[in-house]
C-alpha cells in the first residue's frame, strides 16, 4: 500500500491503505500493510491511523478485523490507542504486552550452544557500546550493583537477582533502546543460569564483575573483552538448560 505521512494531529489518508483485501488473515494483513508503510517512510511515528469505521469502510472488512489489528499493534508497542483522539504509532516503541523477539529466544532456549555463541558475542558488544555512552549515574548503578551482590554473598542471600541487576545496569549504560530490547530478552533467557552460577560459584561471579568493571571505568576496551572471556568460562560450565 502506499501511505503517506501525515501531521501527527490528522490520521494517514484513507486512499493511501490501498483497496479491499482478501479476508484470510485479514488482521494480519493489516499489519503488514503497516509495516511495510514504516519501513518506506510512508507512515511515520507520531501519525495517527484512521479511525476504526474509516478503514471498515475503505478496506471492506469487519471491525472486528480492525479492533483484532490493532489488538496486535498494541500488544508489541507499536501503537497507543489515546481516547478521543484516535489511535497513534508511537514514536518509541512501548512496553510490549507480547515481546515475539522474547518468545522466539524463550523457545530456543533448548539449544544450549546456540545461547552461548549468542552471548559471547553479544555482551561484549553492548559493554563496549555502555563504556562509550555511560554518565556517571550509570557508573554509579554499576558500583552499586556490584556492592550489593558482594554484600548479598556475605550474607549467603545471593541470588540471580543480584547477578542479573550488574549486567541489567550495564546494558543500561548503553542508552540505545534496540540493544536495551534485545539485552532484557537475553536476560531473562539466561536468569536460570545465572541462578545455578550465584549459588554454586557466587565468589567468581563476583570477581569476574569486579574485572569487567574495572576494565570499563579505565575505558580499556581490550580488556573489557578479556575479562568477559575469562567469565564466560563460568557461564558455560553452569548453563543449565539442555544441549
């Protein structure tokens, strides 16, 4: 379809979503008409759709195809549906109700090797990126996360928790929303993991946070990368999940 964009206080033109379409998957349909309009440039964050009955009318479908799209669009943060207003492409994507990045990874989680190849290369990419755009409050959440994990160990109340929330400030750090996106997946993926590491070798999970950071605050970026090396050793030997 080609849509043009419009001011973000007037809904895309009605003509630009194209004719009918079939009914088979209608809702999706939609969606990918929509995306396709973002990709091109067509419909921009900020632009509000037509409203429900306009793209009844103009597309020839049910409301309940309309509602079911838009569903959809809501659920992964692509859309906000305002009240009295209309609905709007957001221009950051939202908290998705439904991350289909995270089920994927989630379903994945099986293939063991597959996991670790991904995070050998992905965490010392988005440290790397943290170390180049940290402030110093973020300096300070990764300190602080570090002293609580140590405090937690002494106490013997170490959890993944506490493993998760260094790794959680560092990605941070990043201040980049698509690596944030992909980093929380990540996350939650391997929080069982990083469970079984607090409570069978909490003592080297510990110093292996302390030399990454200690590398990042000097902004030696080798470094970095030498001690993420070294901690993956424990990653692989306490991966639980199934090869």
């Amino acid at each position: 379809m080609s849509l043009k964009r419009q001011p973000m206080t007037k809904p895309a033109a009605l003509d630009s979503f194209g004719g009918s379409i079939e009914r088979n998957s209608v809702a999706l349909q939609i969606l990918e008409r929509i995306k396709q309009a973002l990709i091109r440039g067509e419909l921009q964050p900020g632009d509000y759709l037509p409203s429900e009955t306009e793209l009844t009318q103009s597309l020839g479908i049910g409301k309940s195809s309309v509602r079911e799209a838009i569903k959809m669009l809501q659920a992964i943060g692509i859309v906000e549906v305002k009240r009295g207003q209309g609905t709007i492409i957001r221009r950051e994507p939202g908290d998705p109700l439904v991350d289909p990045m995270a089920f994927g990874m989630i379903l994945a989680r099986g293939m063991t090797r597959d996991v670790l190849e991904f995070r050998r290369i992905f965490e010392p990419a988005y440290t790397l990126q943290a170390m180049s755009n940290a402030t110093p409050e973020d300096h300070q959440r990764i300190q602080q996360a570090i002293a609580d994990m140590e405090a937690a160990i002494n106490s013997g109340e170490q959890t993944a928790i506490h493993d998760v929330a260094f790794h959680r400030a560092v990605l941070h750090a990043t201040h980049n929303p698509m690596t944030l996106r992909v980093g929380e997946t990540l996350l939650q993926l391997i929080e069982a993991a990083l469970e079984t590491s607090m409570q069978t070798l909490p003592e080297v999970a510990l110093k292996d946070h302390k030399a990454i950071y200690a590398a990042f605050a000097a902004g030696d970026a080798e470094a970095v990368r030498r001690a993420i090396d070294e901690s993956s050793k424990s990653w692989e030997t306490n991966l639980t999940y199934v090869d």
